[in-house]
C-alpha cells in the first residue's frame, strides 16, 4: 500500500476550502478521497492561519453557525475517543 504524499499548498488550500466554504472534515473526505485523520491533522495545522483572515469578513450570524459547527466537529471527535478509550481499557480474554 502506497502513501500519498501532498504538498504543502495543497493542504493549504485544502483547509480554505473547507474554512471558506463551511464544509466538514468527512464531506471533504468524501470530495477528495484522503483519509479523515490527515484532513483533521491539516485542520489542526493550518486553520489557525485562516481564521484570523476570515472572521472579520463574517456577519455575526455566520461566525455564529462557524463556532457552532466546531463545537459539533470537536464533540464527534471527542465521542470517537471516548469510545476508543472504553475499547482499549476492556479486559480483553
């Protein structure tokens, strides 16, 4: 199995995308066919970049659903932790 390896920009721009047109990390998954763990990793890396550019740029309501949508994202991955967690604790005989 082969690793895809993606340039810098393209990661980039990647995370513009989904910033500037409010998508989540699974519909770009989707869209682009990269597993969701890297998409989220770039999300980590570089959102910060482009949040500062765009939320001067959005009404309230806006920065409002873009919040919220977040706080959904970081709830779902917290929910796959904990149940991974719970999995890997078990006693497993």
């Amino acid at each position: 199995m082969s690793r895809k390896v993606f340039d810098e920009d393209f990661k980039r721009s990647t995370v513009q995308m989904m910033m500037e047109q409010n998508k989540s990390v699974a519909q770009t998954t989707r869209d682009l066919d990269i597993n969701p763990n890297t998409i989220h990793n770039w999300k980590k890396k570089y959102s910060k970049e482009f949040i500062e550019d765009a939320l001067p740029q959005m009404t309230e309501d806006q920065q409002l659903k873009s919040f919220q949508k977040r706080i959904r994202d970081l709830e779902e991955e917290n929910a796959i932790l904990k149940k991974a967690m719970h999995f890997f604790a078990k006693d497993h005989r």
